[in-house]
C-alpha cells in the first residue's frame, strides 16, 4: 500500500463491538482509515495595484507587510501637477462657454420679444390697411420690419444652440479632467495587506504597470491532495457542517471550521488526486502556516480488523483460529494494543473466528 508523504495513516475500529464477544468475523469489520493530510494557508486572493495613468510616482503610503487600513486614503500617489493645470484650463473654459450660453439665451429671449412684437405690428397695420386707414407704404414697412425681426429670432435659436452644445462639451471635459486627476489617487481594498511593493517613489510608471502586491487576508485557503475516498469524506463533513482544519504551530487544540470547499477542476492521472481548497477565516491565521485536516474514511474490504485476544503468538508467528479449529497464519500490518489490521487476502472470505483464551 502506497501512502502519500503528506500523509499519517491511523487505523481504528469501524463500529466494532468487542465487550463479551466470543466469535469474530473479520469481513464485518473492515478497518478505517484516519488520515491526516497537511498543508498549508495561502491568500485566497491576492492582485496587483497599478495605475490607470502614466506619470512619476510622487508617494507610496505603504510598506511590505503593512496592512491596508480603512481610512478611505490613497496609497499611491502619481504626480498630478499637469493634470490639475489641465483641470483647471477645463474648469475655466466650462465657466466661459456658460457665460457664452447666458449671453446666447438672452439674446434669444430679446430676439423672440421683438419678433412678437414685430407680428403684432404687422397684424395691426394689416388691419388698418383693409380699413384704408393706413398706406401701402406702411404695410410693406411693417412687413419688412417682422421679417428681419423673423430672421434674427431663427439666428439667436441658432445661436443658443450653439453655444449650449459648446457648453455641454466644455462640462464633460471638464468632469473627463476632473477624473483623469483623480486616477492618479490609487487607493486599495481594507484589509488587505502589501506583500511586496514593486517600484519606488520617484520612478516613473507605464498604465497598468504593477506597484504593489497586495493579498486579501481576512480569509485563507488551503489546497490539499485528496483520493476520491477522502474527498467524498470531506464532502459529507462540510454538508454536516463539521469540516475543521488544526493548525499545529498556533493551537493543537483549537479547530477552525472550514467555511468553504471549491474543487480544482481535473484530475491527476499520476498522483490520481483531486486538489481541494478549503477555506477558513482569518482568526489569527497568518500565511505559510501548516494546517491539518483530519479525515476517516472505509478504504475497501482489503483491510479488516481483529481483537488482540483472537490472535496468538507461536513461534513469532501470529495465529488465528476458526470455529472449526483451523489455524491460519497472519501478517499484521498495524497493532495498536487491542486491535490489529491484516489485508483481507491472508483470511477466508466468511471466516469466523474464535476466542482461542
């Protein structure tokens, strides 16, 4: 039997019952296997803060190691001297083309109050001419006046237009501005820690050119190397919500519960092992720490157990008996006191066994 170096093997009794047992048949007991299998925390997830924008690194607010506070600030900081000068030329050609807008909108509000008076006229002095009352000369003044008044109107809503559409482009590229600075704060998630800073203050940085890497450390994971038998294990702990991990350089006693299993997909044909990430909260759990998980599971019927009373020492052989008296030598693989395992193939399949004492 081949056994895995990141492994302990411990066999214990599957629901045997020895007290006052006088008879043994070894195919109802097969033996079950505890295993231990180690590994260790790793950041579920970790990225790279770079910058959205080119320019030299005028601060770095962090060090290796250091954990990223909630404090809403930036921990990078790329030099925004020329950003800022070309938000505030945005900013001051917004306010100019709103002033032009104003202007434009009273224009237009002049331009429609003499076009209606205009009209008024005209259809006053129409009056009076068909009354006689006023002179052709009139009429065609009065004409002459509303349709210049007409043509300046249609200019001023020109106009207006103009300069509102000049106006809505000078605010977008003011607010475009406006957040081409604000990317050049680079801020980073709470509560992740910077495992290692990449450049330094002074350097000169390209778009999306790594500064720090940064891990997520309120949670870990650990990734183990599962049999198919192990992993169905697992399986059943984490629907019964009794999976744990120990970790033996912090606590030997104290378990922490394994908030979440995700299986990597594919399988090992060489090693014919699923890998399995189990992950825990943080609780005081740094990196790099070894983790435990302990499983039991029923291999197969190749390996049974047997009471230490049913076997006998002859000769520095090991000798068991059946209820008809027949003797049979056995190789035990593991002896723990009271019980032993031995391979299903050394035995009969139904043999019962007898107490020889």
């Amino acid at each position: 039997m081949h056994i895995s170096p990141y492994s302990v093997l411990l066999f214990t009794l599957f629901s045997a019952q020895l007290v006052g047992a006088e008879t043994w048949t070894p195919s109802e007991h097969p033996a079950v296997v505890t295993t231990t299998v180690m590994g260790f925390t790793q950041p579920r997830r970790s990225m790279h803060v770079a910058p959205e924008v080119s320019g030299r690194i005028s601060m770095i607010a962090v060090d290796d190691s250091d954990l990223i506070t909630e404090n809403n600030n930036p921990v990078v900081s790329i030099d925004a001297t020329f950003a800022t000068i070309a938000m505030n030329q945005a900013d001051l050609a917004a306010q100019q083309a709103a002033l032009a807008n104003g202007r434009a909108q009273q224009a237009l509000q002049s331009a429609n109050s003499h076009c209606a008076w205009a009209t008024a006229q005209h259809k006053r002095i129409e009056v009076l001419a068909t009354q006689e009352q006023a002179t052709h000369e009139e009429l065609d003044a009065v004409q002459n006046t509303l349709n210049i008044a007409t043509a300046q109107l249609h200019d001023a809503q020109l106009a207006h237009e103009q300069t509102l559409v000049s106006e809505q482009q000078a605010k977008q590229a003011h607010s475009h501005a406006k957040e081409t600075v604000l990317r050049h704060a680079i801020h980073a998630p709470a509560g992740w820690q910077v495992r290692k800073r990449l450049a330094q203050v002074g350097s000169i940085v390209q778009i999306g050119e790594p500064i720090l890497e940064i891990v997520d450390v309120r949670s870990f994971s650990v990734s183990f190397q599962l049999s198919t038998l192990q992993l169905t294990s697992l399986k059943k702990l984490i629907a019964e919500n009794n999976a744990t991990l120990s970790f033996p350089q912090k606590d030997h006693q104290q378990t922490h519960p394994v908030i979440a299993m995700r299986i990597e997909p594919g399988f090992n044909q060489d090693t014919r092992k699923h890998t399995v990430f189990c992950d825990v909260n943080a609780d005081g759990i740094r990196d790099g720490l070894e983790a435990q998980l302990h499983l039991q599971t029923i291999p197969s019927t190749d390996m049974l157990t047997i009471p230490s009373s049913f076997v006998a020492l002859h000769q520095e052989q090991y000798r068991v008996t059946d209820t008809t008296g027949k003797k049979y030598t056995i190789n035990p693989l593991s002896m723990d006191g009271e019980f032993i395992i031995i391979t299903a193939r050394q035995l009969p399949a139904s043999i019962t066994l007898t107490d020889e004492e």
